[in-house]
C-alpha cells in the first residue's frame, strides 16, 4: 500500500491546507484526505496530479532520505504497482537522484488509464513485449514489439493494453516524473 503519510508531510512542510493541494492538483479533499490516512492507494493519475500540486516528483514520494545508489540491481529494483489499474512500473534507474528515469513498464491485458496526463521533460519508449496504445493529443499510435517512441511530455497523454496479453515496455524520461 502507498504511503499516504509522504504527501502529508510534503503538504505541511510547504504550509499547504488539504484545500490548498487540492485546489492546487485537481483532486478533491476528500481523495486526498483518504490517501494520507492511508484508506486508500492513489491511481498513478491521481499520483501525478498530487505531485503537480506538491512541485515534486514521485520518486521524492518513493524515496527515502537514504543516498541512493548509482547501480540498481536486477532483483533490488523498487516496483510500483497500482492495483486499480493492473500494471506494474519497476524503477531502473535510482531513486532521488539524476534528471533522467528509465522504468520497466507491465501492462496487464485490458489495462487503460482513461486520463490524459502532461508534464514536464520528454519521454521516450521501446517495446519489448506485447502491444501497447499511446494516445497522444488527438492521435492514436499502436506500437508492436520492437517499436519505439519520443515525444514532449507536456502533449497530453496516456497508454493503454488493447490486447489480450501483458506488454512489456522500458521508457526513459527527462524532467523528474517518478
């Protein structure tokens, strides 16, 4: 289960009200209330509105106030799983450190966020399994294994399973988004 109690302690320390953050991300008190007494795990749109809110980015919620290492090992990634959404999302790169994330993406069959998200940096992905969506603005792109993909961060966006088997993509991102 997330720790609600992260977003609680980011939004005091910046003196934010729950109103404050929720005026601020999109997501309404009662969501966020909920999250920080840990009633309920955030859906990694959620996740992102709350850290737009907060001008921090999810892996400052991820993180620990250790040093995190330069090498991430196969079998010590962290993985961040959202079960409102049957996927997966293991970090390859370190926590907390660098301008640059690579995160190995599992979507299970049928799995679509339906909200578009936007932020900061550029992004870009490759398929190693499966099938997967990405909608971009008004387009639809599908991308087979072995495709890739690039674009701003900040053009609405979103990717969805269409199929009936998981897909497996890496990306890496600039702009701090996990």
């Amino acid at each position: 289960m997330f720790d609600g109690q992260k977003i609680k302690k980011l939004r005091t320390e910046q003196t934010l009200s729950l109103k404050d953050l929720s005026d601020r991300s999109g997501v309404s008190v009662s969501m966020i209330s909920q999250i920080e007494r840990r009633n309920t795990d955030p859906t990694l749109t959620t996740l992102y509105k709350l850290c737009k809110g907060l001008d921090v980015s999810i892996s400052t919620l991820l993180g620990t106030d250790e040093q995190a290492l330069q090498l991430v090992r196969k079998g010590e990634r962290k993985t961040i799983s959202f079960p409102q959404s049957n996927s997966k999302y293991e970090l390859l790169t370190p926590i907390n450190e660098g301008t640059i994330e690579m995160i190995k993406i599992h979507l299970e069959p049928g799995q679509e966020d339906q909200q578009l998200i936007e932020h900061s940096g550029e992004e870009c992905g490759y398929v190693l399994h499966g099938e997967m969506t990405i909608v971009l603005g008004e387009d639809e792109h599908i991308l087979y294994e072995g495709d890739s993909i690039r674009f701003k961060s900040m053009t609405p966006h979103r990717f969805f399973n269409h199929t009936d088997e998981t897909a497996v993509s890496v990306w890496a991102m600039t702009g701090r988004v996990l």
